[in-house]
C-alpha cells in the first residue's frame, strides 16, 4: 500500500538485465551533454532527428509496461500521459542537491516521476545514491533492473550523492494529467516528417551539432577545456580514427579542422592495425563499437567471426596522420583521463577485444537496424491514427 503522506514505490527487478544492456547500448552511442554537469541524456526526439528513429522501438513495450504501473501504484487509471521519455547518465562528479520536482514553476504540470536503473552501485558506478528528505523508505542504493517512482511534489523532495567513478545510467519518465503535455504526438508529428519514405537500408546516423557532444565544465569556453563525448567513448574502448579523405597534415591552431573529421568517412584503429571498413562518420562508428560491446559473447560464438579479412597493418604515412590527429584532439581538448566519465582507461582498453567480432558487429548492428527499422514503419500507420506510441501485437498488423 502506497502512503498519502510520502507516495513512493520501490519495485525490484522490473526491467530484464537484457533490457537494460540494449538501452545502454543506445545511450552511450547517442548521447548529448546532458542539462546539468556532467550529466549526459539521449531523448527519443534527438533519437529522431539524427536519422535512427528505428531506436524508439526498444523504449516502446517498456514506456507502456511503466506508464500502467504508476497508475496502478498511484490508482490513477487512464488518466496519465507521459510528458518525457530519456536516458540519463551521472557520471563522474555529478550530483543533485535536495530538490522536488515541482519546484519549478514551469514543472507544475508534473504529476509523477519514473526511474529505472540501469546498473548497478557498487559493479558500475560508485556514490550515486538516492534519498528521499522524509518518510519511508528514505535511501535506496541504485541496482540494473530496478524502478522507484514517487509523486512528483514536495511530498518527495530528494537528492542524489555525487558520483565518485564510473557512470550512473537510468531510464526516467515524467507523468502528467495534462494532456497538452503529451509527448507522443509531438514524437508522430517528427516521426511522420522524417520516417515515411526512408528504406531500412540508409539507417547511417547523422550527427547533430557538435556543441550537442562537447562537454566542458566551462560552457561558454567555445571548443576549449573540454572534449568531444563520442571521441572520448571511443578513445577510453582503445580505438583511434583514421580519416578516409586523408590531409597531409592538421593545425594545431585551428581545432574545428579536427572535429570536422568526425562528421566524414573514416576508419577506426586500434595499435598498429586499420579496420579497412569505412563508417559514415564519427556516430556510425560509435553505434558499431557500442553494439560490439553489448553483444560480443553472441559475436564470438558466430559463424561471421571467422571473417578477418578487414583487418591490415597501418602503414607508415597513415600511422603519422592517425598519430598526429589524436595528438593535436587530446591535447587541444585537454581531455582530463581523470575526470573521463564512463570507468577508468585501463579497465576500458581491458575489455574483451577481436578484430573478427568488430567485423561480425558491422554485418549484426546492419541487421539490427534493419529490423527495427521495418517494425518501425509497420507501428507507424497505427501510432497516427491513435496519436499514441504503443506496441501493436503482429495479427493486428497482419489484418
């Protein structure tokens, strides 16, 4: 029974471990700077517009799985919209004083708030724990598959204690009564503009502008004192960047040359070996490397993975420009190892690598897409007419 007095609810183990590995997946290779420091966020509305609409489609049994258990919880039935949907993650040094959710006067349509975590205190990340100012239960330590939800008022005031390593990673969903405050049809009208006469096959994802990844403790620094967040995933797994439309040589005074790289062709390296498969930009390489890291225990069992082929010694001119670019980025961005959110370099570059696994993640995150995608267009036609975003079972679309 939910108190009157403190409304909250914690409910263990209620997303799947496997759910939480493919939201992850989709968070770290899609991630912007988040709205506070170092808080990094991925919406469906971003997901949209940089062309990988197809990734809404793990969000959408799971948004109406929890959009049921608040109203169940808070006896509220049919009277909810969600208002937003995002991944969020904590990372090093971030942290939220006591604080409610309508203590803002544009928030006053809040009605109820959801969290799902999606790893784990302790394996993952360290601090980060949740507490609620008053009543019961008052701290909760954060584990993969949990959900807590609470009222969004000053019934819950609450806080979060600063991340001290790794990185904290959940699933939020704000509730309102309000129907103008739906997100869903504002989703459809993106979705109608940008969906409808795309093919599976041109899933390559788009960049959004590059202040969206720069993250900086001094906002106002102009590409200064801080590092571009998807370089850095990549950088801390062990990967460096080779420019398919090769410069002789890049200025150390001007680092835009630099970032430009990251929105053309380019190959990815690692030592002294070039991955001869050319990605579109700096976000399709992310997107493989992120789905090699969700599934490389499938990838080394499968068949693809006797595929090496793609895998050639750098030579020696391609070594000095691979070099020379991720000399002038490190020390242009003055990228702080120490401070690099997602875990420690060296347990990083530990992490299980195969030159045939990357391979076979190119030939799986195709099919991947491609699958989500066709689900995608086959939900749309329903998700207009209903002006909702919800899961429609294979006989309806059959009919």
């Amino acid at each position: 029974m939910v108190s009157s007095e403190y409304p909250r609810q914690i409910i263990h183990n209620f997303i799947p471990l496997q759910v939480c590995k493919e939201l992850e997946f989709i968070h770290k290779s899609n991630c912007t700077v988040g709205y506070r420091p170092n808080v990094f966020s991925t919406t469906l509305s971003h997901l949209i517009a940089t062309n990988c609409p197809h990734l809404i489609m793990p969000f959408i049994l799971l948004r109406e799985k929890l959009k049921e258990k608040v109203e169940e919880v808070f006896n509220c039935e049919f009277e909810l919209f969600i208002e937003f949907t995002g991944l969020i993650s904590w990372n090093k040094g971030a942290s939220i004083g006591w604080h409610s959710d309508d203590n803002r006067p544009y928030l006053k349509q809040r009605d109820f708030t959801a969290v799902c975590y999606l790893n784990s205190c302790g394996e993952d990340f360290s601090g980060g724990m949740f507490h609620f100012q008053d009543g019961e239960p008052a701290n909760y330590v954060p584990m993969a598959g949990d959900l807590v939800l609470y009222s969004a008022d000053s019934r819950n005031v609450h806080c979060v204690d600063e991340i001290t390593d790794g990185e904290r990673l959940t699933l939020t969903l704000w509730f309102s009564r309000n129907n103008s405050f739906d997100e869903d049809a504002k989703l459809i009208s993106l979705l109608a503009q940008n969906v409808l006469h795309t093919e599976p096959a041109s899933s390559i994802p788009i960049p959004a502008p590059s202040n969206m990844y720069w993250f900086s403790l001094d906002q106002g620094s102009d590409h200064k004192q801080g590092y571009d967040i998807h370089y850095a995933r990549l950088f801390v797994l062990g990967y460096d960047i080779y420019p398919t439309r090769e410069r002789s040589c890049f200025s150390e005074k001007n680092l835009q040359d630099c970032l430009d790289v990251f929105t053309k062709p380019l190959k990815l390296t690692r030592e002294n070996k070039l991955f001869s498969r050319e990605f579109a930009n700096l976000l399709h390489a992310l997107q493989v490397v992120q789905f090699y890291c969700w599934k490389w225990p499938t990838l080394l069992s499968s068949e693809a993975a006797a595929v090496t082929g793609d895998v050639l010694l750098l030579s020696e001119a391609q070594n000095v420009v691979v070099n020379e670019l991720r000399s002038i980025i490190l020390n242009s961005m003055q990228l702080d190892m120490g401070t690099l959110c997602y875990s420690s370099p060296g347990k990083s570059r530990e992490l299980h690598f195969d030159w045939a696994c990357l391979s076979a993640a190119v030939t799986s995150w195709k099919e991947y897409t491609f699958e989500l995608h066709k689900q995608l267009l086959l939900h749309l036609p329903f998700w207009k007419d209903y002006q909702s975003l919800f899961s429609v079972s294979s006989c309806v679309i059959e009919k």
